[in-house]
C-alpha cells in the first residue's frame, strides 16, 4: 500500500466494479462514511453497506490488509484534502474568493513562466535520446502524479513508445525486477515525496543501472542524490498550483519526443 492511498483504491474499485455488485457496495459504503470508519465497528459498516461481516472481511483482505483492524488504522491516518491549502484558503470567506483565485492564476502562470525560463534543451534532448533508445522505461509517482502518467503513458503511445505506469509497490518492484541496464525511470515528485517514501524501488533503479530522471522542485534535496538528471519544476505551491505546472513539464517532454522521434 506504499504508494497509492486507501481513498485512492476505494475510488478505483468504485470505477472498474461495478459488474462485481458486492465490492462495489461496500466500496461506496465505506466512501459515503469514510470519516466515520475509524470509529466503526466490522459489524456496524457490513450494516451500511447491506452485507455480511464476513463480506467486509473479505473486501478488506483483498486489498491487502491483514484485518479490518489494520484497513480502520489506515483510514484514521488518511491525510484529508485540508493540507492542500494554505491557511488563507483554510480560513477564507464568500469575499475572500475571487482574490484568492487571482492570486491562484498568477501564482501558477510565475510557474510556468520559471519551468521555460529554467529549461535545458541540451537535457531534455539527452533524456529524450535515453527514452528512445531504451529497452524498458517506467514513469513513477505518487498520487496526481501517477494520473498525469496516464496521459503521459497515451501520448508516448501514440509516438511508438511504450511506458510502464505501475500503481503500487508490488506492480513497481514485479516490473523493475525484470529491467535490463538499458532502462529508464522517470519520477514525477513536485516535493520529493516518492523518494522518500519508496526507497527500496530507488535501490532496485540504481542496482539495475537504471537512470533515474527526477521531474521536481526539490532539486537541493539530498533525497534526490540517486537521480541521473533532474528537471525543475515549480516555483510556487502553496495552493497545488504545482500540479498545473508538473503537466506543463510532462507536455514539454511529450512534445519534443513527438518533434524529433515521431
């Protein structure tokens, strides 16, 4: 569960089972009142979602929780969406909103403004060379990351180049196991999260020979001392204007790969 969250997987299974009646049920049971399962009995949630203990039991334990005991834990120690935002949003009023959204677009436009004006052609020319000439490369991340990925894995679909996107630490570790010397990884970690968190797939990366591309604002990190080339990105994120400009690198990068290895 290292690398995606129990919010994360419940809105998953909300989307890919609705064939699968009971899942479904008890994964828009467990959403409908996920602040309150900490709280909850196995027998009080089987009630809410119309199934049996026993059903909850096994929903649980197909997610790769040993117990219902350990699935609540996970739940209590949710980060909510209030850290997204500084206290001025926090804290805002009706009136306070327009402002707040001005500064929001400005803040993102300096981001965007601070990626062109911190781009390096000669490496982005050599992270592309690396991307088209290897056998495997696998796009890492965390979260709205690893949505990104998903349009980042189209794209490069359509330009001829397949990119591997595991969700969690079980799918990352099974594909980077199989990795030649001649493979990439790209880590898209506005703060340097995902190498914090992931340290033993930033060994396998390094013990394969893989190399390693950090996509980040966090370039003075020593957590990023593994990575073989770091591209900067963002200025500001206070309110997740990060995201917008994390994109705008990822479009870059598709679109000088299309330019020259279409």
């Amino acid at each position: 569960m290292e690398n995606i969250t129990v919010m994360a997987i419940l809105l998953r299974l909300m989307n890919d089972s609705i064939s699968n009646k009971t899942q479904f049920s008890i994964a828009r049971g467990i959403l409908k009142n996920f602040r309150q399962i900490p709280q909850i009995s196995i027998y009080d949630l089987a009630d809410l979602c119309f199934v049996s203990p026993a059903s909850i039991s096994r929903f649980v334990k197909s997610l790769g929780f040993s117990s219902f005991s350990e699935f609540k834990k996970e739940c209590e120690g949710y980060i909510s969406i209030d850290v997204d935002y500084s206290s001025n949003v926090l804290k805002a009023k009706g009136a306070d909103i327009l402002p707040l959204f001005e500064r929001y677009t400005v803040s993102a436009k300096e981001n965007l403004d601070y990626n062109l004006q911190n781009i390096d052609m000669d490496q982005i020319e050599k992270i592309s060379d690396w991307i088209y000439k290897a056998d495997d490369v696998v796009y890492l991340g965390l979260e709205f990351a690893t949505i990104l990925g998903q349009h980042y894995q189209k794209k490069m679909a359509e330009c001829n180049k397949y990119i591997h996107l595991p969700w969690n630490f079980e799918q990352q570790r099974e594909i980077i196991g199989d990795f030649s010397e001649n493979s990439v990884a790209i880590i898209a970690s506005l703060e340097g999260g995902y190498f914090y968190r992931s340290s033993e797939i930033i060994r396998m990366l390094k013990n394969k020979g893989s190399k390693v591309i950090a996509i980040t604002m966090e370039h003075n990190s020593k957590l990023l001392r593994d990575a073989d080339e770091i591209i900067l990105c963002n200025k500001n994120n206070s309110e997740t204007e990060g995201r917008l400009s994390l994109l705008h690198v990822i479009e870059l990068l598709i679109m000088y790969y299309f330019i020259n290895y279409k």
